[in-house]
C-alpha cells in the first residue's frame, strides 16, 4: 500500500502528459473513466515493480540492523 499511495500521482501524472500529447479529450464521462481505469493499472503496476526491484531489497536487510532475533 505504501507504494500505492506514493506512486499514483507519478502514474496519474504520465496519464495527463501522454493525453495532451494525443490531443486526447478529457470533458466526457467515458473518457474520465478509461482514464481512471488506466491510472489505477498503471499504479499497482509501478507499484508492483517498485516493491519487487526496489523495496525488497531494503527489506532484506531488515534482519541485518534489527536488535530483535526473529526465527526463520
């Protein structure tokens, strides 16, 4: 979820960007769903990537710095 919540607007963002690249309208319903949609997608992909190459890799080393023993 944290990667959700930091990375939606960084998607949401390159959405608008791409849109006024395509001279894509934005002012009916139909348009602003498909846009909603594609954000959402777009978001738990970045998110997805983020935790898989980037935080997991922080995670890892949780065990390292901790003062509490945890069993494997």
């Amino acid at each position: 979820t944290y990667g959700i919540y930091l990375l939606h607007p960084i998607a949401i963002t390159v959405l608008d960007v791409v849109a006024r690249i395509l001279h894509l309208p934005k002012d009916n319903l139909l348009t602003s769903l498909t846009f909603g949609l594609l954000g959402f997608i777009a978001t738990l992909m970045l998110s997805s990537f983020s935790y898989r190459w980037y935080e997991s890799k922080f995670l890892a080393l949780k065990g390292r710095f901790s003062t509490i023993q945890t069993q494997p």
